[in-house]
C-alpha cells in the first residue's frame, strides 16, 4: 500500500489496533448491520464493502500481521494536514495547534478507550513540532481544564475538551476532515496528493 493510499482498518472500525479477534468480529456484526445495503436508514455500499476488506485483513492471522507492519510505519510518519500554513510556528497558528492536539486525544479516546492518552513524544511525531514549540500550548490547554495528564504521564483530553472539540470542529475544515476521516474510511494520515491538498483547503 502507498502512503496516499493507505487506509486505517482500525480507525474506521473504531477499535484498538491491539483488539482481540472477538472484537474484530463483534464489531463487524455491528457495523454490517448499520452498512447494509438493505438497511434502509443507515445503508451505505461503499462503507459496507470497505468494512468487509477490513474485517477480511484483521480477521486473518497472516493478513493482519502484514497490515500491522504498514499501519505501524504509517504511525511513524508525521500527519500531513499539520505541515500546512494554518499550522505555522507562532501566534498566527496556536489556535490550529490547540484544536489539533485536541482532535489527536479525541480521536485517542474514542478509538482505544482502554488507552486513551499520547505522550509529548507522541504529539511531536504526529504533528512534527518539536515540544518546546508545543510547550506553551498544552500548558494553556490544561490550564482550561481541555485536557489533563494522567497517572503515567500521557495526555487524556477530558469532557471538557471533548465538548470544546464538538462545539468548534465545525468551523475548522481542516480538522474537521482530518478528525472524520475515518467516516468515510481515509487514513487520518492525508495524501499528500495536490488533489488531496486542494480538497483538504476549501
């Protein structure tokens, strides 16, 4: 799989990449209910036939440990969308960086619930800001009460960062689209495609 291309099994279902294959198979039941074709609320056939790749790569021991070998180097990679001018060093990107490091714990929380947090490391990888840039941010942050660390020293966004992310996301089309990226079943890691930037920017 290229990197443009790579689509993230587990965040479009929503589990852990350390989720045991019960899980894997109790959520597909679940979500091949909602997707179905002949479910006349919810039926989606291009989520249905990509849920159904998904759970053909992660229910298969071979399979699954071969994705698992890309979706860790995916997982190395800085995200794309925080490359770009909206996020640029200074006072003229901090906004961005607040309600993007709140959509990374977000989306931690809501997709590995049982481990819910990112280290400072973490985010420097994801959004390839060295920490002394992102200091000041996750300083004001805890400060609202957005987000707290936890007994080991990773960073859990709290029910108040959650609602401050549900209530101003909309307005963000950046991160909007990097937070619902797994809606649709795109990695929440961006093409860098120019098709992709341009989209990515309207």
């Amino acid at each position: 799989m290229d990197r443009g291309g790579f689509i993230d099994y587990y965040e479009f279902m929503q589990i852990s990449p350390n989720a045991e294959p019960e899980t894997v198979q109790r959520v597909y039941r679940m979500l091949a209910s909602r997707y179905h074709p002949d479910n006349p609320e919810t039926g989606d056939m291009e989520l249905f036939l990509l849920l159904n790749q998904a759970h053909e790569v992660l229910s298969d021991t071979a399979q699954r440990s071969a994705y698992d070998a890309v979706h860790q180097s995916q997982a190395a990679e800085p995200i794309t969308v925080f490359s770009m001018k909206e996020f640029a060093r200074g006072i003229d990107g901090e906004d961005n960086r607040r309600m993007g490091i709140l959509c990374l714990l977000y989306r931690q929380r809501r997709t590995n619930p049982d481990h819910p947090g990112l280290t400072i490391l973490d985010l420097e990888n994801m959004m390839a800001f060295p920490r002394e840039h992102l200091l000041f941010t996750l300083w004001y942050l805890r400060e609202k009460d957005f987000l707290r660390l936890d007994a080991g020293s990773m960073y859990v966004v709290t029910s108040s960062g959650v609602d401050y992310v549900e209530e101003h996301l909309p307005k963000n089309r950046v991160l909007y689209k990097l937070l619902n990226a797994a809606e649709a079943g795109a990695s929440y890691r961006p093409s860098t495609s120019p098709e992709h930037r341009r989209d990515t920017m309207q």
